[in-house]
C-alpha cells in the first residue's frame, strides 16, 4: 500500500505558480520505469494490449475533452442531465462530507455537485480530493475549481487508483464522512473481476461508513454504442494512436503511426473493445526487444464493459456496497448509483 507523502503547494507547476498556490499536491504518480514495463509486458501477450489508463497523457487528456463533446458521446451531456435534474437530492444524501473523485479528469461534473452543496448554508466549506494519474491536467483541473469556489480546499492525489491507496496521510481531510464520485463509467474499463477488486479498495479508503456515487453507462444497442466510441471526426482514433506517439516520446519507441488504424467494435457480451490495428507487416523496437506485427494484428486499447442496473447492483454488492439510490435518463441511457456500505 502507498501513502502519499505531501509536495508543496509552491511545487505546483510553474503555469500555476504566478498567483498564490491554492492547490495540495501529493504525488504518487507512477514511475517511468512502471510505464515501460507494463506496457511492454502487455505487447508480449497473445492479443497485445496497452492499459487505458496511459492514454491520458497533456494530448490525450485534451481529446477526451473533445471526444465529450460530439453528438455521438451521448455519455456525458447524459450523465451531466441526470446529475443536473436529481443535484438537490444528491446533495442531501452527500451532506457534509469530502468529496474524493476517482479519475478527475477536468473536474466539470463535481462542479453540479458543489454548486447544489452550496444551496444549504449550514453545510462547512467542502472539501475536494482529486485523484488522477494525468497530474499536469489534475492540478489545473484544481486550481480552477479553488478559483470558483472561494471556501473550497482542494487536494490534488496524482496516483494511479486501481492501486491501494492510503489516505489518512491526507492532511485537511479531518474525521468527516467521505463520499467517492467515480463518473464516466471509467467502471466499464475494468473486467468484472478487477471491477469488484477496484471497488473493494474504494470500500476500505471509506471506511468506516462513507458512500459511493457511480455513473455507469447501461446495455444498449450497438447502432448508439459504435459511433460513440469510433466518431465521424475520428477524434476516438487519434485519442487511441496518440499513446503510440507518447510511447515513441517517452520510451523511444519508434511505432510509426501512419502504419496503425482504430476500431471499436460491440461484443454482444456487454462491452465494446478498441483496438489499435497494424496496416502492415511491420517490427517496433522497444529498447532491446523487438515487437512484431502481422497485417490486420490488433492491440487492446479498451474495453468498455456496459451493465444493466441489476448487474452492476451484483457487482457493487460483491465488493461490499449497498444501494440506496439510483437514476437513470428517460431514454435509458445511463445510470447513475449511490452506493453505502
Ligand atoms: C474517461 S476519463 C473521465 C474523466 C471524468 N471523470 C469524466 O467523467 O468525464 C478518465 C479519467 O481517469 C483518469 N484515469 C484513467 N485511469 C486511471 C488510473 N488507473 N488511475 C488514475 N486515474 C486514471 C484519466 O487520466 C482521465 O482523466
């Protein structure tokens, strides 16, 4: 387990450090050489594969903000609608608590959130623990929110959350309640097994009684699920080539990536799969090793598992979480889950 040991606020980068540093950082960003080895010790697979999680880099970061906004990803402007229609109930089953959100990204959703807290003014001042591994995009992400929302703390843990995280080296968290938001149905990109796993370890950062608020995108047909993940203006194809560039950038990889096209495709099982595609006969070297791949060859770069509601209720219930709450869009389209343990 790692506990996050604190950066100092002055550390925050330089873009941020013009003006008085609102922001705490810690963090537990992994280390290149984890990068390197992961990535390589998924390209050695039967079906090669590279983690999602390192697709977030400043660029691929930037696309997915622009994937957000076309008409073929119904996800967000979706699960913003839900969280906008039902804010005030939400806020009364949050109450006063931290907010921690798993994979921050640009922090937009939270703010539906903090603007219904601040509707009671009871409630103390909120504080924010944002938890992603892209840590340029997370602390300009918080630093935003601070210069918002005038009485908020923000904490900034730049970690990779599908490791255990120890929190109570966190300073300014206090014995309050906390409350995990994890929208964007980031859930469907883990296998139902590492799914239950991930939620077992957001139980135990909760303890001893917090609650969990999930979006989850629910089963639908794969005329509406393609097309959000393989758009007409092909930014889902440049968010998945971009980790070939990240990876020529970061460890000297030389993929060539006029020489990979994209796919997204539904499997009837529950979930669409992306893939990077070889055009071409063709060997990438990777330090020492060469990677070889055939014509039509194929690397996973997602997988997006859908669940109905009582599905995802399994999953939830296995790592320990109860429902108290859930709500869907009228077209069905997704759903949102608040989970106690
Ligand atoms: C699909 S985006 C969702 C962003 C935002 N929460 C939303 O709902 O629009 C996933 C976010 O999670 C982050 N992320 C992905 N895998 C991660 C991991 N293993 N640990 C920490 N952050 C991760 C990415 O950097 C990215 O900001």
């Amino acid at each position: 387990m790692v506990s996050p040991s604190l950066v100092s606020p002055s550390l925050v980068s330089p873009s941020l450090n013009s003006r008085p540093a609102q922001v705490q950082l810690y963090d537990l960003h992994p280390p290149l050489d984890d990068f390197r080895a992961e990535v390589l010790q998924g390209l050695r697979q039967p079906q090669k594969m590279i983690p999602p999680k390192f697709l977030y880099d400043k660029r691929g970061a930037a696309l997915f903000d622009l994937i957000c906004t076309l008409e073929e990803y119904y996800l967000t402007r979706t699960e913003m609608g839900i969280l906008q229609t039902h804010a005030a109930e939400m806020a009364n089953l949050i109450g006063d608590s931290v907010l921690m959100e798993f994979g921050s990204g640009s922090s937009q959703k939270i703010r539906i959130l903090l603007d219904a807290l601040s509707a009671n003014p009871l409630a103390s001042d909120p504080v924010y623990v944002g938890i992603d591994i892209s840590k340029q995009h997370l602390l300009e992400a918080c630093d935003r929110l601070t210069q918002d929302y005038p009485g908020l703390t923000a904490i900034a843990l730049c970690a990779d959350y599908t490791q255990p995280l120890e929190l109570s080296a966190i300073e300014g968290m206090g014995d309050r309640h906390k409350v995990a938001f994890f929208p964007g149905s980031s859930i469907g990109n883990l296998e139902p097994a590492e799914a239950v796993q991930f939620l077992q370890q957001v139980a135990a950062a909760l303890q001893p009684e917090g609650a969990l608020l999930i979006g989850v995108d629910l089963k639908k047909s794969k005329t509406i699920l393609e097309p959000a993940y393989d758009d007409a203006l092909g930014l889902s194809a440049a968010f998945a080539l971009n980790v070939l560039t990240r990876m020529n950038r970061e460890l000297g990889t030389n993929f060539v990536v006029q020489n990979f096209g994209y796919e997204a495709i539904y499997n009837p099982m529950g979930r669409i799969e992306m893939y990077l595609i070889s055009l071409q006969d063709q060997t990438v070297h990777f330090g020492e090793e060469e990677i070889a791949f055939t014509p039509g060859e194929r690397i996973r770069t997602e997988y997006s598992y859908k669940y109905d509601v009582e599905e995802f209720w399994a999953i939830a219930a296995s790592a320990g979480f109860q429902t108290k709450q859930v709500w869907t869009d009228p077209n069905q389209l997704f759903s949102l889950h608040y989970l106690h343990l």
